[in-house]
C-alpha cells in the first residue's frame, strides 16, 4: 500500500473538486487534439508532404520531455502560477497560427507549433499535479473516470468538432475560436478560487535546493520496496492496447472503410464510447478500490482486443469491426481510470509534478515503442 504523505485542504467539497478535474482536464484536451487531429489535417489539405507533418510527432515530444523542467514546478510558485502562463501562450500561439492560416508554411508556422506543444506540455504538468494535491487518496478513482471524461470531450471539440467548423468558416476563424475557448478556460482558472487552493503543508518539508530536490525526489520514489516491479508493471500494463492502436487506423482502411465512415465510426463508436468507460471505469474503481479495478479492469481491457481478432476472421460479418472498436474502447478506457489512479497514488505530494512527469514518461515510452513493434508485427 503507498502512503499519502498528507492530505489536501479539506475546505472543497468533494463535487467541487470533481468539478475542477473537469474543467482542468478539458483544458488538456484542446491542445493536443488541435495538434495531433486538426492541424495535422490543415496541413494536408493545404499539400505539406507526408513527411514534413511527421514534425508534428517530433513537436509532440513536448509532452514526454516535460519531465525535465517538472522539478522546477515541485520547487518554484504556485500551481496557478504554472497553470496560467502556460494556458496564455497556448493562446497566443493558436492566434498566430490563425494569423498565418492563409499564408504559405514557412518556419515561422513550426516555431509557433513548438511553442504550443511546450506550453500545452507545462499546462499538462500543473494540472497533474495541482490534481493529485487536491485529491485524496479515495477520491482518485471517480475522478480519474472524469478526467478521463473531459479529456476525450476536449479532444472531440478540438478535433472532430472544430474540422466540422472550418468547412463552414474557414481555417482562420476556427484557429481563433479554439483560441477563444482557451481563453475562457484561462479565465475560470483565475476568476475561482477553487483552482488556487495552496499546496498540502507537507510540500513546505525540507527538501533540498537545486539538484539537491531532484536527488531527493528521485530517491523518494525509488524507496519503495517494489519499485521494480512497479516499473515493469508500467510499461506492460496498456501495452496490449497501443500495440495494437497504431494499426486501427489502417485496419480500416485494408477493411474497405471510407474516410468519412472511419471519422463517424470514430466518434460515434470510439470516442463516445470512451467517455462513458472512464466514467464507468472511475466508479468501479472508487466502489472496488484501485487494486481490485486493476485487475479485473485490467483482465477486460485485455479480453476486449480480441474484437478485432474476430473482424479480421476469413468470413468476418463485414460490419464487425464497428462492435470491436466499441467494445474496445469501452473496456480501454474503464482500465485506463484504475491505471491512471495508480500512478497518482504512487506520487509523493512533495513532488507531485515530477513523480507523475517521471511515471507518465514512462507510460508514453511505452506505448510509442509498442505501437512501433505493432507495425512490424
């Protein structure tokens, strides 16, 4: 069992708080649906080589790097002080980009890309651990179902949602409206206070200054009597899933699916589906305990890739995928509330942002390389 080494200010409820994972994690959302659906179709359709938007996946390495600069959140202002700037230079370069939508790509575009991975990867890290310093320890379940929730909300109106608007107004204008959503979230954080709670006593311990606080918080997390187990039980437990993820796409594709029936299907029977298995996979976890869900949520997520093993039988009702894919992301994302709950509970409130940067990392690791070996395989 991990110890919480403190608990949070008890003066929110407990349906607040829940309220502010909501909102914190929607704001995660947008970003990285904006870089990774619409603007890699934006660049497509405005004829940049297959290879030149591969940059966004190298960009995209913002969000696994920012484990580098997450001591610096442990030891330097408030959470808000970390979530606010971060949130304003999102906007600003979403503005850019809509200032530069009708112009040819130049480097000026890539720059204001960068920036706007790096600043939606700081945004990623004050919310994970403002989160895991507002929580408590029963409380980790219910609300990793709801960040799981409003994530893929963020990632539907940042993605689908917004590809939808840019046929009716153009590119330009739907670059500002996402931009403007961001700035409405921006507001919310700094007009309510329950996104400015302080941080539980215990992160005023001694800690060292420096290198001295990496040190410590490095030998923190190692201390534990089965950190290696740990580590491996990381790296395997959604492995199963982005081994096969990465080929979905194409599968459809070699399935004989249109464009568009993949985009619907993908909302309809994808994303959607999602959302109610984090929700569902929140409860579960809050009513049996993180252990309990981790297993048998773990044993179903497992189970429910096996749908597409059935869609690609010889002889397959052509149709089937579209009951795998449900399915899949039902069961996916019940596991990935109990996994998500984990890995907060594993984090010391002293370093909340670096243990979780650190254990995320991990996770993202992964799953790229799986996906790679998906391709092979």
């Amino acid at each position: 069992k991990v110890s919480m080494p403190a608990k949070p200010p008890a003066n929110l409820s407990r349906s607040l708080k829940f309220l502010v994972v909501f909102v914190l994690y929607f704001a995660e959302g947008v970003p990285f649906g904006f870089v990774y659906t619409t603007l890699a179709y934006f660049l497509r359709s405005r004829g940049v080589p297959l290879e030149q938007i591969g940059i966004l996946s190298l960009l995209g390495l913002a969000w696994s790097l920012k484990v580098l600069w997450s001591p610096l959140a442990d030891r330097f202002g408030s959470r808000a002080a970390w979530l606010v700037p971060s949130q304003v230079l999102v906007i600003l370069s979403m503005l850019g980009l809509a200032y530069l939508a009708d112009a040819p790509i130049t480097l000026a575009f890539w720059v204001l890309v960068g920036v706007l991975c790096l600043a939606s990867a700081t945004q990623d890290l004050a919310v994970d651990a403002y989160t895991i310093d507002l929580l408590d320890t029963d409380e980790l379940g219910m609300a990793n179902g709801i960040r799981i929730g409003a994530y893929r909300v963020g990632l539907i109106a940042a993605g689908g949602g917004v590809l939808i608007l840019s046929d009716l107004v153009g590119w330009s204008p739907t670059f500002v409206g996402v931009a403007v959503i961001m700035a409405a979230l921006a507001l919310t954080v700094v007009a309510f206070s329950p996104f400015h709670q302080a941080r539980p006593e215990v992160a005023r311990a001694q800690a060292g200054k420096g290198f001295g606080q990496i040190k410590e918080s490095v030998q923190v997390l190692m201390r534990h009597p089965h950190m290696g187990a740990i580590i491996v039980f990381i790296l395997a437990y959604k492995a199963g899933d982005a081994f096969l993820g990465a080929m979905v796409s194409p599968f459809w594709r070699d399935m004989g699916f249109s464009g568009t029936q993949f985009g619907v299907a993908s909302i309809t029977v994808g994303k959607i589906p999602a959302i109610v298995g984090g929700f569902l996979g929140g409860f579960i976890t809050a009513r049996w305990g993180i252990s309990r869900a981790l297993w048998l949520l773990g044993i179903l997520q497992a189970c429910s890739i096996l749908g597409y093993w059935a869609a690609a039988l010889p002889g397959a009702w052509h149709y089937t995928i579209y009951l795998a894919t449900l399915g899949e992301s039902l069961a996916g994302q019940m596991g990935s509330a109990a996994f998500m709950a984990f890995l907060m509970c594993l984090c010391d409130k002293r370093f909340s942002a670096s243990h979780y940067a650190f254990l995320s990392m991990l996770f993202g690791l992964s799953a790229r390389l799986c996906g790679y070996l998906g391709g092979w395989a």
